[in-house]
C-alpha cells in the first residue's frame, strides 16, 4: 500500500513586491531528495474525475509519465489540459482517483506549496516575471526559500548558488542580459526567464503550459533545442497546440479529449488517428 508522506517543512509562496498575486508554483521551493521511481515512472494518474458544477472536466482519466521522459499533451479547448495540471499542482482536488508523484507522494494529500517542495515545477502560458527586478534577481529570488522576497534578496549568495544561477543563465541564453530589468525583456526572453526562475530549483518534473505561443521562428527553435537539452534530466509535460513544435521534441503525444485520454503514441500516430482527425486537426 502507498504511504501518504508527512513533508519536512513547509513554505509559504513568496510575496509579489509588485502586488500583482503572482501565480508561481513551485517558486522558492526545494526539489525532493531520494523520489521514489523505481519502477521507472515519475508520475502516475489513475481513474481521475473532476467536475465543475455538473460539468465533467475529467473522466476516468488515466496518465504515466516516465522518468526523464518528455511529454507533449494536445487537444482541443475544453478538453481538460489546464484541469489536469490543476489537479498535479494540488490547485484543484478531484472528485475521486489516484495521483501519485513517483511511488509514494500522493498528490491529493498534499498542499500546493507541499507539491511544489517535492519537486514539480509549473510553468503558466503568460509569462509573469518580476519586472521590477533584474534578471539575476529573478532568479535569485526563485532560487531563495526564504518567506520574505526582500530578505531573501539582501541574503548573501553562496558561490555554489552564484555558480548555479550562472549555468542557468547560459542555459537560457540570458548571460548578456543578467543586469536588465525583466519588464525590459522581449516576451521569449521573459519565457526563457521563467523557465530559468523553475530550473534553479531543480525540478524533477516541470509542466509548461502553451510555452511558444507568441514566439518567434527563432525564439521557438531556441525552445524546442532547450526542451531536448533538458529531457533526461528533468521529465517534462508540455501542453501545445503548435504541432511543428510538437513534432519537433515530443518522445510521446497524449489527445485528451472530453476529460480523458483520446490516443497515445507519436505525433505520426496520433495524426493518423481517425478519431484524433475528427475531433481536433480535422481534415
């Protein structure tokens, strides 16, 4: 039987300076340690129901995702995407069924901040930096736990934490623009910048939501290289409905269509779906 686990400390979600109410899970948080996936998949969603109101957003819905593995989940609007993410985020609880974070976190018993200190990261489509603060402090305030941003940024950096925030800089091809105030950035460079402000912490999972949509051709080739680069390390779960990008990094494609899981497979197979073509890429 899997053991609900009871977290070593919890942290409350750092504080907007800006009063914009910042949805940011998985800021400030700590990514788990010794996550148990030996069985080979780092998330586990089984006979998920939600509704809203009578309305059906989930049913019966059923999804592993690997370790390392990168996922792409397409569909057309309404099909539950946002309300998947909800529920491994901790944002919304359903009505019934199994979610588990490796073999023993059971997400439904755990608060969001709780999720989001065990190690899974989420990315929002719109980018929602810190535009008052310079990228370097963007990323040293999501790589802080402590509770109060401005604390967290007079705080005193290790050279292991200057040294990781330098590897992510590069990561993100943001170097040369370290000192620039985030509201100064293009939207790609502010996309970059949040997917950095989630690496820093080390996430063994990141869900990211829509990440190219107003990108340019440039920028979205940039993020399809990041996303590969990463895959292995991190398992990630991406919600797109570019399928150029899609085709582009996916391992594996899920159609989720009306709560539930409509095909699997590549994105070769899942086009070729007659049910795939019928409800979303037509004809």
């Amino acid at each position: 039987m899997r053991a609900t686990p009871v977290p070593e400390f919890m942290l409350e979600p750092a504080f907007d300076p800006a009063g914009t109410g910042r949805e940011a899970v998985g800021l400030g948080s700590a990514a788990a340690k010794g996550l148990d996936v030996r069985h080979g998949t780092i998330l586990t969603l089984e006979g998920i129901n939600v509704s809203f109101d009578g309305f059906k957003a989930l049913t019966d819905l059923n999804l592993y995702i690997g370790v390392g593995e990168l996922r792409c989940i397409i569909g057309p609007n309404g099909a539950g995407k946002t309300t998947m993410m909800d529920v491994i985020t901790g944002k919304t609880r359903p009505d019934n069924g199994h979610a588990y974070f490796g073999e023993t976190l059971d997400l439904t018993q755990m608060s969001e901040v709780e999720i989001a200190q065990s190690g899974i990261g989420r990315k929002f489509q719109k980018p929602t930096v810190f535009e008052a603060l310079s990228v370097f402090e963007n990323l040293e305030l999501a790589l802080k736990t402590n509770k109060s941003v401005w604390a967290s940024l007079r705080a005193k950096l290790s050279a292991a934490q200057k040294e990781r925030i330098d590897e992510v800089l590069a990561t993100i091809k943001l170097e040369s623009a370290r000192q620039r105030p985030a509201g100064l950035l293009s939207h790609g460079q502010k996309q970059f910048l949040e997917i950095g402000m989630l690496l820093v912490q080390d996430p063994q999972l990141l869900l990211l939501d829509e990440p190219v949509a107003g990108m340019t051709d440039a920028e979205t080739e940039f993020t399809a290289e990041l996303f590969k680069s990463l895959a292995r390390k991190h398992s990630l779960m991406v919600v797109e409905h570019d399928m150029g990008f899609v085709g582009s990094i996916a391992d594996h494609v899920t159609v989720l269509h009306q709560g539930s899981v409509l095909a699997e497979g590549s994105l070769a197979q899942v086009q070729a779906d007659e049910r795939v073509i019928e409800v979303y890429l037509g004809r």
